[in-house]
C-alpha cells in the first residue's frame, strides 16, 4: 500500500474539520517545497559577485588575522 492510500484511508476516518485541516497541512508542504526550490540563492560566480557588490563595503585594508579571529 502507497502512502497517499494509507494518508487518504486515514484521513477518512476523521471528522470533516480534521479532513481540512489536513488537507491545508497539505498545501502548505507543498508550498513550502516550491519555495525551496525557488530560493533566490546565486548559482553562479557573477551572481555571487553582483549580490556582494551590492554591499558597497571597501574591504581593501582588511587583513584577516586567524589568530585574532580565534580569540574572540
């Protein structure tokens, strides 16, 4: 037996409001996997590079000290 059988046999044996708000459960998983998929995470070196560059931060003098770093 599927799952979708075993969710659709359980979910009949509960009253209407409980099938609702099963069924919302639904939606919203499957709306929280679409937006997963849709995230806007860069996927490439130019999109990484326009997305920092959109900080405006001169990081030109900074010297990264590990020592320093593992200190705090």
């Amino acid at each position: 037996m599927q799952y979708a059988d075993i969710i659709a046999r359980e979910a009949d044996s509960l009253p209407l409001a409980k099938q609702a708000e099963v069924l919302d459960f639904i939606e919203f998983l499957k709306a929280r996997q679409g937006s997963s998929e849709d995230t806007a995470t860069p996927r490439t070196t130019e999109e990484i590079e326009a997305f920092f560059r959109s900080f405006n931060v001169d990081t030109s003098g900074y010297k990264f000290d590990r020592e320093e770093a593992n200190a705090r």
